[in-house]
C-alpha cells in the first residue's frame, strides 16, 4: 500500500507563492457582503472532512447523487465563495491549489474573522472523484444521536471525546433548519411532547419561529416551510464560547448539543471547562481543526487537482 504524503505548512510556497493570500481576501470579500459567510465555511469543512478530499464540494449528476444532496447534508452552504476562489486561484496558478486545501484554508480564515485563533493549515490534500449521499448519512453524526453514538462517530474517525465536544463549539456560529429539532419541541415522545431538557421559555420562543410539521395524513397538502433558527442567539456570528453557556442553561438548539451538558457526567465537565476558559477553548478548537482537516486524506499521486471544484477533471 502506497505511503501518504505528509501534509506541510507552506506547502504553496514554490508552486503558488500567493495561494493562502488569495484564499482570504476573496473570503474576506464574501464576508463583507454576506456575515453568515464564516459558519457557512467552517461547517463545509467539518461536513467534507470526515473524508478531507473536497468530495463535498462535487454535484450530482443524472446518474449519481452526490454528498452535498444527502439530507444529512441540509442547509449546507459556502460553494459559490469557494467557487470564486478557485476561478482567482486557476487564474494565478492554474491547477495547482486543489479543492480540499482550499476548504481548509478557507474554514480557517473564516475561524479568524469570527473572531476566533488564526493558526497554521498544512497543505498538500488532494481532491478526491467520489461523492455519494450515502456515505455522508453514513459519516455525519445526526442531529438527535446521543452521547455515546457522537463519541463512536467521532472515534471511527481518530478523535477523542475531548476533541468531539471542543469541535461541537462551531455551532457557536450558524444556524440550524427547524426541521433539525422541532421534534423536541412538538413530539419528544410518548411521555413528553417537548424535550423536558429544553429551557421553557427558549421553547416557547422556538415556537415561534418554528411551525408544528404537517402530519404524515396531511402530506400531500401544501409545503411547511422548514425556517433557520441561529444555535446561539446571544452572539450568533461570534465564534466564542458561548455556545458551552448556552447549554449549561438548556438552551441547546439540537439534541445532539444539549446531550452533551445533560446526559453525561464526562462530557458536562468538558462543557464547564470550555465554559469558564475561553482562551484554552479558542487554542484548543484550532488544534482539533487541524487533526480534523487531516482525516482520510489523499495526498502525492493520489486523487487529482480539481479544475473545478464542483466536477472531476
């Protein structure tokens, strides 16, 4: 089996001098007209790298339907920003900056301008000519999965609890499609119709912006409209650690946020910490960035240089 290429720091240095400067000022331009811009890339990252080959950023074709199409996939934005990036990058260094490399430059400039730590990205991640919705269902970890399911997912992947709960931190920006959790709040279960873990006046207010889904008898009438709710409605385009607070005070907008604080004795202690020490939250969120953006990777021969990211070459 053929070695993986490490990834190095400054990997554009010879090839494409530029490549990281011409990542941030096109984002930097998308963030002037567009403040969801930040959490739009930070989420594409996480939601390519479980399997860092910008397979993510591929469309679906008649005869195939790709990741960014899978419902486990809903709301996921950030394409047209990497677009533009890379039409600035084929002009300066035709075919030499690949897809992968450039959502993980882009997630962490968009880390730095939502006020989190800037920190190095090595390069050299190649792009992957792959992309099935199945695989992201099977991949992503689901919006009600609980403490033990998000642990095993994050697991298969190579990262520990610790990093799983200081990564659950980037839904301290970004918003959620009601469709996600309004089951917490209409039809729990059959002893709760809400999520008696969910703060009661944040549910009424959820309520509010999120209407009851129709009924499986009445699917044929007209389409419920599924609106975004932001996870953090304090600081909702601030990468902060609020978002620890928020669910000490059982406000968490998924299932899968609020389980962290109220399901498991290990876990609430990791979301005190990032709570009361947001400068070693912020270092530590940078750090498990960089593990992430190093799952499953192709590198050297591997996979190939996408001209366009949204179809192989």
């Amino acid at each position: 089996m053929a070695m993986i290429a490490p990834l190095k720091v400054g990997f554009y240095q010879k090839s494409c001098p530029s490549a990281e400067a011409i990542v941030k000022s096109t984002v930097n331009q998308a963030l002037a007209t567009d403040n969801g811009v930040p959490a739009a890339l930070i989420r594409l990252h996480v939601h390519d790298c479980f399997g860092c080959d910008a397979s993510i950023l591929l469309d679906s074709t008649p005869a195939n339907l790709a990741e960014k199409d899978s419902p486990a996939n809903l709301g996921i934005s950030g394409f047209d920003v990497i677009d533009q990036v890379k039409a600035n990058l084929e002009a300066a260094c035709p075919q030499t900056v690949s897809c992968a490399d450039i959502v993980a430059f882009a997630a962490r400039d968009g880390v730095s301008m939502a006020g989190g730590t800037y920190y190095a990205v090595p390069g050299g991640r190649r792009d992957g000519t792959v992309s099935l919705a199945a695989e992201a269902a099977q991949n992503l970890p689901g919006s009600f999965f609980n403490v033990t399911q998000l642990r095993e997912n994050f697991a298969k992947k190579g990262l520990s609890m610790a990093e799983m709960v200081t990564l659950s931190g980037a839904h301290s920006i970004g918003d959620s499609h009601c469709s996600s959790f309004s089951k917490r709040l209409y039809s729990f279960n059959s002893t709760y119709s809400q999520d008696p873990s969910m703060n009661l006046s944040y549910a009424n207010y959820l309520r509010t912006k999120c209407p009851r889904p129709a009924s499986k008898t009445n699917s044929t009438s007209t389409v419920v409209p599924d609106p975004v709710v932001p996870f953090d409605p304090v600081t909702p385009n601030l990468l902060d650690n609020n978002y620890y607070k928020i669910l000490e005070s059982h406000k968490g907008l998924v299932a899968s946020d609020q389980v962290l604080w109220s399901s498991s004795l290990v876990t609430r202690k990791m979301v005190k910490n990032n709570a009361n020490h947001p400068g070693k939250w912020a270092s530590k969120f940078a750090e498990a960035m960089v593990k992430m953006g190093e799952i499953d990777l192709l590198t050297g021969v591997h996979g190939e240089i996408r001209k366009n990211c949204r179809v192989v070459n």
